[in-house]
C-alpha cells in the first residue's frame, strides 16, 4: 500500500478526484450532474413549469431533483414526503467559481517571435502564482450543429500549452524585493513560437486577406464583421478544434479559461495536507443531500433538502447565474404557489427556511501570524470555521450560530471561529446576497492556506472535507428539531 493511500481518507481522496475534474464552472457542474445521477436524482428542465410538472407526476414528494442555470450554476432538492406550515427550505449554497484568466473575445497575438493569448483577469487572484506555471485550457465551446441549429461542449485540454514566463533575475535584481508587474502588458500567457511553416492560418489565406483589411482603406467602412476564427490566433483555434475533434470552421464561439495542469495532491510528512488548484464543497454538498432514499422514518419530512452552486461569487455575483439573481427564490416561489402540496405561502415557507453559506476560510499561516486577530487563529485539520464581520461582509450573527453549533455538537465536529482584525480588509461570501432575500444565513468553510492562489492547501488528516460532509447530512436531518430549541420571537 503506498504512503497516500494509507494516510488519505477515503473523502479526502474523492474530494481530489473531483477538483482535477472541474477546472472551470462548467466541469464543476458537469461533474456534480454526474454524481446526482448516481445518487437517484432526476433532471427537471429550468424553464419547466414546476407547478405542471407536480400534477403531472413528473415531481412527487420523496423525489429527488436538479435543474441548471447557464450550465454553470446548478440547484438540487429533495421533496420531502409530507408538508406543514411548519415547511420550509434546509439550504447549503456554495459557488463553482474561482480566480483565473480568461480567453478575451478577440485574443490574437504575436508579439517578438512569440504566440501570444490576450487575457482578461477574472476575480481577485494571487497573480503572482500564476507565473511559470504549466497551464492549460478548459470551458464551454458553441459549435454547429446542422442546419441553423448550435450545440455546447465542453473542453479541458489538461497538455501545458500555455505559460507566463517571469524576467530572469540577472535582467532585474529588484524582482526578489518586490515582485510587482502590469496585469495587461506583463501578464500574458505564451502560447508558442511564431513559425510560418507551421503555422497554418485557420481560414484561407485570401479569405483572411478580405476579413482584415488595411486601416485606412475604403474596405473598413463597408467589409462585414471578421469570422470568430480571425479574432484568434490559428494555433489556438486548432488546438480547440482538435481536442474536440471539429473543423476550425464549425466553431461558433467559446468562453474558455486558463488553469494549472498540476494534479491536486495529498502532502505533508504525515499526509496531513491537500494541495489543490481550487476547491470546492460541491462533493461534499451532493453527498449530504443523501443517496439513500427517503422514507418515514426520516428524521425532518418538512423541510425541502436543497443545495444551490452559483457562478460569478468571485466577481460580484451580480449575473444571471449568480447569488443576486432569482434562481433560488423563483424555484422557492414556484413550489410553494402549489396550494394543493404546501399549505403554506412564500413568506411563511421563507421564515421557515434557514441557509448555510458554505466557502473556504482563512486557516493561519505560520510565515504572517501578524496578519491575524490574536484569538481567531483557525487550523488546519481542525474542524468547520464559522466566519463572522460586524459589518456584514459575512452574515453569522448569534441567532444563526446557534444552529450551526448545536448541529455540529449533534454530529461531533470540532468548530472554530475566524473574524478579521480591526486593520485588516475583509473578504465576502454571497452569504450577503442571499440573506437580503430574506433568508437565515450564516457562513462558514474549511480552514485553507494560499486562498485564491493558483495552489492552495487545505488539510486532511482528520479529514476537513469529511467534517463538512458530516456537518449537512445532520443539517438536513435534524434542522426542524433544532430549530424548534431557540425561540427569537
């Protein structure tokens, strides 16, 4: 037996498969799909009536249930099998987003003999960890399909093809003082070197001729729009057409995102550590939820058991797909217009409901212990942190701990507390943007280092992401009894 497998939890190891899986939303999504369909869970069509679908047999309670937002956000449930006015909605949101570099729209480059990519940055990234990387290419590509018809397939090419080289230290002695860099004109990926030869155009030579005229001439003012093939340099487009096993010409458009190629791992002496691109608790979320299925003797039958993964947290949340928009509350709204399964209204059901905000946390790190409030240090290995901000950037407040706490004693798991110090920013969750909603929020996540580096760490060997998991499986069943302890009102 090798040293990983003996010292890796058996959810430590799942939680690494994965990540490696799920370089962009897209994957994250596509692979969590994957897992509900082997857990029993169903497709329900975002634009379906729900309100149709439940006279039609199509949603009965004890059913298990998904829909997608944008193929990048995505929302499961479980109906429970009877409902009161007591009903409401057990909640874990999280995002499947991260920090990363983006394909601009139109990103052709050459630039002293090299290919270059034109990128965007996307989210607040340690940036400096991007650079000598091995990165590779992943997202969502529109071809063609027939005629006037389009499909949508995702793409990871894993292969390093790109790279964003540092200046050599003999060219620049200040660069070990401090390592500062333009974003636009020093922090562009190399895709190859220029070699006519090699380089096939993507289109032909006369057709790119006609699509990219000289400035100042006639043809400028009247010539239609370029092809979506000469925005891009012909080698990225081949090596897109490739991996999907297309024509250049069948590619329509694409969202595609840079990420590093290197395998999440388990490390540390002891094996106590997880290093990964990214993480993200949709793993644990989906297994919470349960694969058994629900019977009468269930613990909470009230409460629909419900996880949401929204896109774009990293950037604000305000998107179709994102915390700000109406994915929640219209699928919330929709079930509780059916007068004749809940008996109760939208206001009630919300009052009822309470929502766990579930992200990374800060864990401290030995090299800047300065850098954290003296009795908010959280550790690796040890147990959920609950993360807290008097000025709301995050949501737990005493009311909402209370649960959290009571159902981490139920289950056994170790708490922890993070809060920021007094001179210190602080980062937010879209545990904000829910709670406005009407929700009862708190939030909370596993302990990391290096949080939105390209390589980040987190712990294992009293397994973290099995304490999560723990943690929402008790949530959903026991939420109704724990919340019945505290009387606000």
């Amino acid at each position: 037996m090798s040293v990983q497998t003996a010292l890796s939890p058996a959810k430590a190891l799942a939680f690494l498969k994965f990540v490696d899986a799920s370089p962009t939303p897209f994957h994250a999504v596509h692979t969590a799909i994957s897992q509900l369909n082997q857990a029993g869970f169903k497709p329900i069509s975002a634009r379906a009536d729900l309100h149709s679908a439940f006279k039609s047999g199509a949603i009965v309670p004890g059913g298990k249930y998904y829909q997608t937002r944008n193929q990048s956000s995505l929302l499961a449930f479980v109906v429970p099998r009877k409902l009161t006015e007591r009903t409401g909605f057990s909640v874990v949101a999280g995002h499947t987003d991260s920090p990363c570099l983006k394909i601009r729209p139109v990103s052709k480059k050459e630039k002293a003999g090299y290919v270059m990519v034109n990128t965007e940055t996307y989210g607040g990234g340690a940036w400096p960890s991007w650079f000598d990387r091995d990165l590779g290419l992943a997202g969502r590509v529109i071809l063609k399909g027939g005629a006037d018809q389009y499909v949508t397939k995702l793409i990871h090419i894993e292969r390093p093809i790109l790279r964003i080289p540092t200046l050599a230290i003999h060219l620049d002695r200040s660069i070990n003082d401090a390592f500062k860099f333009n974003k636009e004109t020093e922090f562009q990926p190399v895709l190859g070197l220029v070699n006519k030869q090699l380089n096939s155009p993507a289109t032909a030579p006369e057709a790119e001729a006609k699509e990219t005229p000289t400035e100042g001439s006639a043809a400028t003012e009247t010539s239609a729009s370029p092809t979506f093939a000469s925005k891009h340099h012909s080698l990225l487009m081949q090596a897109v057409a490739q991996e999907l096993d297309v024509k250049v010409d069948d590619i329509f458009d694409f969202e595609l995102s840079l990420f590093d190629t290197q395998k999440a791992t388990i490390g540390g002496i002891n094996g106590e550590f997880i290093h990964a691109a990214r993480f993200c608790a949709v793993d644990g979320l989906i297994e919470s939820v349960g694969k058994e299925e629900l019977t009468a003797s269930s613990d909470d039958q009230e409460h629909f058991r419900t996880i949401v993964l929204f896109d774009n947290e990293e950037v604000g949340s305000v998107s179709y797909q994102g915390a700000e928009s109406d994915l929640l509350p219209s699928f919330m709204k929709q079930m509780t217009s059916i007068k004749d399964f809940i008996p109760a209204n939208y206001g009630q059901v919300l009052r009822n409901s309470f929502l766990i905000s579930c992200d990374m946390a800060h864990a401290v790190n030995p090299l800047y212990e300065g850098k954290y409030q003296d009795q908010h240090k959280p550790q690796l290995n040890g147990g959920v942190v609950i993360k807290m901000n008097a000025n709301q950037r995050y949501t737990s407040n005493p009311a909402t701990t209370f649960a959290l706490r009571r159902l981490a004693e139920m289950s056994s798991i170790p708490i922890q507390e993070f809060e920021v110090r007094n001179d210190s920013s602080c980062g937010s969750t879209i545990g904000p943007a829910l709670s406005v909603k009407g929700f009862r929020t708190v939030d909370i996540g596993i302990p990391q280092l290096s949080m939105h580096s390209i390589r980040e760490t987190c712990g294992t060997k009293a397994s973290d992401p099995e304490y999560l998991i723990e943690l929402f499986k008790t949530f959903f069943k026991h939420f109704s009894q724990v919340d019945a302890q505290l009387q606000l009102d």
